[in-house]
C-alpha cells in the first residue's frame, strides 16, 4: 500500500525551481555554443533544438504549476518574482543581438543544421515524446501523491540536472576542441528523454 503524504515539488523547493535551473542549463549550452569564436566549426546539436521547447513551457506554466507574481507561493528557487524569465529572456536577447551586430555569418552558420545531423532526427523525436508522455503518464497515475512517486521524481531531477551538466562540458568544452568527430546521437538521445520525463511529471 503507498503512503500519502502531502504534495510538494522536488528537493522540497518551491515549485518551477528545478524546471528553472534545467531551462538555465539549456539556455547557457545554447549561449555558449553561439559564442564559441569562428575557429571551432561546430553546429547546434539537433538535440538543443528539442530541449529548448522546454524554455517555453518554463515561461507558460507561470500562474498555473508555477507560482505567479500575485501568488502568496515563493518563487522558484527563492528569487524575487520573474527573476529566472529576465535571465533567461536578456541573456537570449543579449547574445543573439551581439552575434547578429557583429558575427551574422557565425550565427546563421550555427543555427544551420549539417545533413549528418538530420540522420538522428528520429530517434531524438521518439525520445523526446516518449519521454515526455511517459512522465505524463506517471504524472496522472493514482500513485502520483505518493511517498514513493514524490521521491521518483527528485531522482529524475537530479539525474536531469546532472545529464544537462555533462552536456554542457561535452557539447561546448569537449567536442569543439577534438580534431575527430564522435557519434554522440544516442547520448544526446538519452539526455533529451530523461528532461522529457521530468517535464512531463511536472507539466
């Protein structure tokens, strides 16, 4: 039999705290692989693409599973009201401002995915949807206010949290600076379904 107990987000933060710092993780991959200088011919992996949909979930579930500015509920991660949205929002803005004022090519180049790259396309949709409607589906099973699924997911938050991470020392520290070029489809596919998944038990 599950235990009941009352419901609260991961890690016992305030709720959007860890979908706020999976967003700032995706977007800081992005910014860093569109600053990278011109010596590195690299593309944005076709993975980012997918993650950063979750940028816009982050931003609509305000006011719904994430506390509005009007709400008596903290913000996530403790911070004043919005803090995480301008972050996110001015850091964008920032960087794709410069690069378009000063290295268009570089950015057009970046964005432009390489035909090798369209060859994963399928398996990262299947792991991305599958992934998100399996953490959907858990997120609606009668199990969902239990003990044990509440400490589901602070385990797929923290191994969410820490994929990203590893994503981002491999995909802006690592791969640019290999003279050999690695298949790393599955790994990028099985980073995009864990974040799916947590997304999905949230959303």
């Amino acid at each position: 039999m599950s235990v009941t107990v009352p419901i609260r987000a991961p890690l016992g933060l305030p709720a959007g705290s860890i979908r706020g710092i999976l967003v700032l993780f995706i977007v800081v991959q992005f910014w860093l692989l569109l600053l990278l200088p011109d010596t590195y011919s690299i593309r944005i992996p076709m993975n980012l693409y997918f993650l950063l949909t979750f940028v816009a979930l982050f931003f609509v579930a305000h006011g719904r599973s994430i506390a509005s500015a009007t709400d008596s509920h903290p913000s996530p991660l403790h911070l004043p009201a919005g803090t995480l949205r301008v972050v996110i929002f001015g850091g964008s803005a920032a960087v794709i401002g410069y690069l378009v004022s000063n290295h268009y090519d570089r950015l057009l180049d970046r964005l432009r995915p390489a035909p090798s790259q369209l060859d994963g396309w399928p398996m990262l949709m299947a792991s991305y949807v599958g992934g998100f409607v399996l953490g959907y589906l858990f997120r609606v099973m009668p199990f969902r206010n239990s003990w044990a699924f509440q400490s589901f997911l602070a385990w797929i938050s923290l191994i969410a949290m820490t994929l990203l991470f590893i994503e981002i020392v491999v995909q802006a520290f690592v791969l640019p600076t290999l003279k050999d070029q690695y298949d790393v489809r599955t790994w990028e596919a099985i980073v995009t379904g864990v974040t799916a998944c947590y997304f999905g038990t949230r959303s």
